[in-house]
C-alpha cells in the first residue's frame, strides 16, 4: 500500500484493469446542530455488487467480456442527524453518467459534482439528485476550505517488491466547511432547509484490484479537539503475517507542529460481529514511541457487510501529556462480505443500478420509507 499527500495524486487516473476502483470522499459534521454529511464519488465502485459479480464471472471464464471500471461509476450521499442516518443513497451507472475535470482535479455523476480551485484551496461541492424510492429530493452546495495538510510520502512497493495495490491519498485532513443543505418530498413538496457549518475531512483512494484480493480489513479516523487533532489509518494486508501497515498524523494546535508516526503497533480487542456486520474489534490501541491511543467504538452510526462508521470515544497520551477523552469519528471496512453471493445480495438492496429493475432495492426502501413515516415528520 502507498500512502501520499500529494494533492496532485487527486486527478482522476483512469484506470481500466478489472477489479480496478477509485473513489473521492468528503466527510463533515456540524457538531452545533447534530448533522453531518457524507459525499463520495466512484470510478468503479469497489462495493458494487453488479461490478463484482461481473468481475467473478469474467474471472471464472463464465463471461468474455471483461469489466471496465468506469462502466460501474457511482455516487453516495449520506445524512446523519443526531447520530441516526436518515439517507443513505448510492447510484451507478455506466460510463456516460461520468465525468472528470478536464486539465483538474473534480468528478461529475449526474448532476453531482466537486472540483478544485487550486487558486483560492477550495474544493467546491454542488448536489443534485432525485431519490425516489425514499420521496426525496436533495440540492446541496458546500465548500471545504483546507486549515492545513500534511506533507508526506511511504511508498512500500518500492519496499517489497510487490505490484501496486492500494493508495492512500490523504488531501484534506482538516478543512472548514460551510454548505446549505435543501431536501424536499417529491410528492408533497415540503422543504427542509439546513444551513451547514462545521468541519470536514478529505481523502482519495484507489487500487488496481479487488479490494477483497489484498485487504484483510482496515480501520481508519479522525479527532479534531482543542489540543490536538489526530488522523489515524491501519490496515491489515492479504497474505502477510506481520504487523499490518499503520499511520497517526498528529498536529500540535499549541505549537502547530505536524507529526507523523508510522511504527506504529496496533493491538485489536473487543471482537464482535452483527447479524450483518463484520468480524470487527470494538476497541483498538495505536502505541508509537511516547504516543499512544485508545479508540473505543461507542455509537454506531452505519452498518451494513462490510462497513462500520462509529462515533467513537478517543483518549490520547503524549509523553507525560493525556488528553481527556473526546469525539471522534471512525470507520472499519472489511471487504471480504463482498465475495459472498448472500451479502452482495443484502448490498444490492442499497444500490440503485441505472437501467436495472431490482425487486430487493424496491421492497427494502418500501420498508424503509414506511420507518421514516412513523418514525419522524414527514416534509
């Protein structure tokens, strides 16, 4: 696995082996109000259960025609309020819904889109899309505004020899963000309108293979305290027996001193598992010389087969230093629900595949729809 901050690195690569993917994520909460969102786009959705069964089938000879990563583009939008999510879309489709930034850095995915203005550091977000399964309609536009970057590169290929499977584009580790959210019931027209303003976090990832065929699992995170704000990635590789690969970017907001650590020893504990979720730790231990931290997952906010997003709580210890306990955000992914044909079945019933009927994507947000009636006022 690479890891890089070059902003450079953000441009749409074009890859086009099967299993091939690349996506762009923008995360941001606005703590005063109880909301964030989640933004992603997808040049071949490496959780698409269309695009790997595909992949299967072209793998076992059981089809000729290979995938082609941007066949399967895609994008996803997430609400949390109060730590509850209420939407979670995700749409693909095929190469003519895509759309990259000629000469830049910027995606489009229908009438979704961000890109970058390297002359003011802004990346800049503009939503639209309809939802009718769930009744709704979401038009959004947002702006994240980095506070600072890291600088720093661990390419590991050059390491150990083995052919490039995964990068890590850590761009944004900290951004302001300001937004105004406005979504409205298809069928009655009824408006909620939110003004944002929080702060937010951006990454890219890409890889030339399934991400089944390399990664174990992989948590990863962020806290933004008064004291210090922390980014924290370890991931477990396919077929190595040693220590997984881990990173703690650290910043020192006293004397803005920037700090990466990457010898960093990882003990899992607190195994558990949902009817759904993953195998996952509840608890891990990030130790790199004086530096450590406990991460608890305390609330989760997402499951499904292979993700997790929690609320955690985070302590840290610095030397003699502790910081008491705070928020923070963390994610666990394990892809191997992917290779299940029962689990991508479940995912199917998230993802609307343009052109494609699924009777498990209707029923589920049949269902759905009707808990959002009861549970809360409708638009």
């Amino acid at each position: 696995m690479n890891i890089t901050t070059d902003s450079l690195q953000e441009a749409w690569h074009r890859l086009d082996a099967p299993g091939s993917y690349e996506w762009w994520y923008f995360d941001a909460e606005d703590e005063a109000q109880g909301i964030s969102v989640v933004f992603i786009w997808f040049a071949g959705f490496a959780f698409s259960p269309y695009y790997v069964s595909h992949y299967e089938e072209w793998k076992a000879r059981r089809r000729a025609d290979q995938p082609v990563p941007v066949d399967y583009a895609g994008f996803s939008f997430q609400l949390y309020e109060n730590g509850k999510e209420t939407i979670n879309f995700i749409k693909e489709g095929g190469r003519e819904l895509f759309a990259s930034e000629d000469g830049g850095i910027g995606v489009r995915f229908e009438g979704s889109r961000f890109v970058y203005d390297p002359l003011r550091d802004e990346y800049r977000l503009g939503i639209d899309f309809s939802f009718p399964a769930r009744d709704r309609s979401v038009h959004a536009s947002f702006s994240f505004r980095p506070l600072h970057r890291f600088d720093y590169r661990l390419d590991t290929d050059a390491h150990d020899g083995v052919d490039f499977r995964h990068q890590w584009v850590l761009s944004v580790p900290k951004a302001e963000v300001l937004g105004v959210l406005d979504i409205q019931s298809i069928s009655s027209g009824g408006r909620q309108v939110v003004n944002f303003r929080g702060r937010g976090y951006h990454d890219h990832n890409l890889g030339v293979i399934p991400m089944y065929e390399s990664i174990d699992r992989w948590y990863w995170g962020r806290v933004f305290s008064d004291r210090f704000d922390l980014i924290y990635y370890v991931i477990f590789l396919h077929g190595r027996s040693s220590s997984p690969q881990a990173v703690m970017m650290l910043r020192d907001h006293e004397s803005g001193k920037q700090t990466v650590l990457d010898a960093v020893r990882v003990s899992e504990s607190g195994f558990t598992r949902g009817l759904f979720a993953p195998v996952h730790g509840t608890s891990l231990r990030l130790e790199d010389g004086n530096a450590s931290v406990e991460i608890r997952h305390h609330e989760a906010l997402d499951t499904g087969p292979f993700y997790l997003r929690y609320a955690s709580r985070v302590s840290l210890t610095i030397g003699e230093e502790r910081l008491a306990e705070v928020r923070g955000i963390s994610e666990f992914l394990n892809p191997e629900a992917l290779q299940s044909g029962v689990m991508r079945f479940f995912t199917a019933c998230r993802v609307w595949r343009d052109g494609e009927r699924s009777m498990m994507y209707t029923m589920y947000n049949f269902f759905k729809h009707q808990i959002d009636w009861f549970t809360k006022k409708k638009l």
